[in-house]
C-alpha cells in the first residue's frame, strides 16, 4: 500500500493533473504524505487546475509539502477550501516568497485545519499585517505544537504572534492543550525577521509566561 508519495526536484506543475502522472497515484487510497517540494507547480498553470490536485488527494492525506514550489496565495486559498482541511496534520509552504498577502490567505488554512499539528511557513515575505491576521487564529489553534515563520518580515508583527499564544495558553482550553503535550514545548521559529532589541524582549517577557520554546535572533 503506497503512503508516501515523493515527487520532489521533478520540474512538475498542476497542469499536468489529468495525464498519466497524477491520476494512478492520486488513486492511492494509503496515501498520507505527499511531497513536492521544488517543483514549479504553478508554471503554465491556473487555480482551477490546482483545485482540482487538492479536492483529488485521498482524504487520508495528513501531510504536504509544497517548499519551493512557485505557488502564491490564490493557490493557497485553493487549499483552505479543500477537503484536505479535515485530515492535514502538517503543512510545508516554506520558501515560496508568497508576499505580503500570505499571512491572511495561512489564516485561513490554520482556522480550518482543526488537526494541524505543524505549519511551516518560513521565507515567505510575510510582514506585519499578515503576522496580526495569523495572530487572531492562533488564539484559538489548539492543535498546533510547531509554528516555523522564520525568515519573513514581520518585525514588530511578531509581539502580536507572542500576545496570541499567551492567550491561548490562559484559556481554560490552552490550559487543558498545556495539559495534553505532557512537557512538549510548542515550538515558534522567528528568526531574521528584523526584530529590534525591544521587540525580542518584549517577546521573550510575553512568551516566558508560556510553554513555548522560541527560536530568534540573538
């Protein structure tokens, strides 16, 4: 029974769905991991046809990983209104450059995926307003345990980000997720994001109150 799916460094894109590539592997109905990273899945493509990727993976799909992929927001926001929001545990964006639009369109994939785990979403360009939009979600995220925003442009963003865990931590349901990873630190990634001195500090005193292992600038 095939579970991993690795397509990575193929020079594929989605409008390729449909040929003899996807449709055999896709049938799969094992399938829990699916990578393609590296690709250019974007190229001489459109959102319909990365639409129809997403809505034809099996729903035993729990992880994704689209690194280096070309994509951009529209295809994100592709993802968020998949079937895939039901049964995702971890999702890789990373290294996209998505821009400054990302933040809200990663908003709406965590507020759905109510099982995500692990959302890597570094190198994507994202600044201070997309940071407050995740912020708001992250309030409520009681699944999550790993959050990578390294490498983007959040700057002061990132006090928004601090300010929603230790929300989410004082809530009775934080509490009880506190509870539940039984000593596994939620880890938050924020490194070369351009934090002043005061920003980290602010950050640290926010996040000491928490359970959360921060990796930032020194």
């Amino acid at each position: 029974a095939l579970a991993l799916l690795d397509l990575r460094f193929n020079s594929l894109h989605f409008g390729d769905y449909g040929d003899h590539i996807w449709n055999p592997l896709l049938d799969a109905c094992t399938l829990r991991h699916i990578l393609l990273g590296s690709n250019e899945l974007l190229a001489d493509s459109t959102v319909p046809s990365s639409a129809a990727f997403f809505d034809n993976c099996p729903p035993s799909t729990s992880s994704l990983h689209l690194s280096n992929c070309w994509i951009d927001p529209p295809l994100l926001s592709s993802l968020a209104s998949s079937h895939l929001t039901s049964s995702l545990v971890h999702l890789c964006v990373a290294h996209n450059r998505l821009g400054s639009d990302s933040g809200e369109a990663l908003a709406d994939i965590l507020a759905k995926c109510k099982s995500l785990v692990s959302l890597d979403a570094r190198d994507n360009a994202i600044r201070e307003r997309g940071a407050t939009a995740l912020s708001q979600v992250l309030r409520t995220s009681f699944s999550l345990l790993f959050l990578d925003l390294g490498c983007n442009d959040l700057r002061d963003g990132v006090v928004h980000i601090a300010g929603a865990l230790e929300t989410l931590y004082v809530s009775e349901e934080g509490k009880a997720k506190a509870k539940q990873q039984r000593g596994h630190l939620f880890s938050l990634v924020i490194d070369n994001n351009r934090l002043s001195r005061d920003t980290l500090a602010q950050v640290h005193d926010i996040l000491a109150r928490c359970p959360v292992q921060i990796v930032m600038d020194l």
